[in-house]
C-alpha cells in the first residue's frame, strides 16, 4: 500500500470549500471518472461511478472539516484498496486544502504495481485541488 498526499492553498474560506466538496463534485474535480449514481443514506453516500468498461462503488462520509471517501470491497473493482481523506483548514484569509490517499493494486510485485496506483492517484488528486480552485475562484 502507498500513501500521497497533495495540499493547495486556496483563494476562499472553509465555508466555501466545505459547500464545493460533495460526493459528485469531488468525482468530477478529479477528473478520472463519470457519476452514475449517487444514493444519500442515513450518515454517507454511496456513489457509483466509472468510465469505459469500468465501474467503483464509492463510500463518502462527511467530516466537520473535510469528506473521507473508500472504495468499496467489491469483486471486478479496479484497486484493492483506496481511501482518501481531503481536509481544509484556515490558513490566513484562505485555505489549505489537503487531500491524503492510501492505494494498493494487490496485484504482484506489488512494489510496482502500488507505486504506480501512487502515481496515478498523485495526478488525480492534484487535478482535484486545482479544479475546486479554479471551481472557487468563479463564485
């Protein structure tokens, strides 16, 4: 398993980032896949989601200054593992905004299959931040 981790500081404050991240926004933010179906229960969502051939059920829960979000364990799903906690804090008259992820492939030799689940998370994490800044900087 590889943890990434990604911060930006972004031009609004926490109230307004707590308003742009969502289950949908944050699927769209990173970029990598399309919403098919987002289901609100009692204290999560579940969200599934994908592209060609593909699709992930995600599991989010809101925090008071973040979301947290899981693929759930599911047979045919694209990684073993992967969670992902994004937290925005003040910082000034802005905020930082910090994404951590923790990816596993499970699949041998896991030291370049996971190191390369890290990097393709790093590139989606990253395009995220850059997307709930330019997603802000509009309002």
């Amino acid at each position: 398993m590889r943890t990434v981790e990604v911060s930006r500081v972004v031009d609004a404050p926490p109230s307004h980032v707590a308003e742009a991240l969502d289950p949908t926004s944050v699927i769209e933010y990173e970029g990598s896949f399309s919403v098919f179906d987002v289901e609100r229960r009692e204290n999560d969502w579940l969200v599934v989601a994908g592209g060609t051939g593909l699709r992930l059920v995600l599991r989010f829960e809101r925090y008071d200054n973040g979301i947290f979000y899981e693929q759930e364990e599911a047979e045919g799903q694209p990684l073993e593992t992967m969670t992902t906690t994004i937290t925005y804090l003040p910082a000034g008259g802005n905020t930082e905004v910090t994404a951590v992820s923790e990816v596993s492939m499970g699949v041998r030799p896991r030291a370049l299959t996971d190191r390369l689940a890290a990097w393709k998370r790093r590139g989606e994490l990253k395009r995220a931040l850059r997307a709930l800044e330019a997603d802000l900087s509009r309002d």
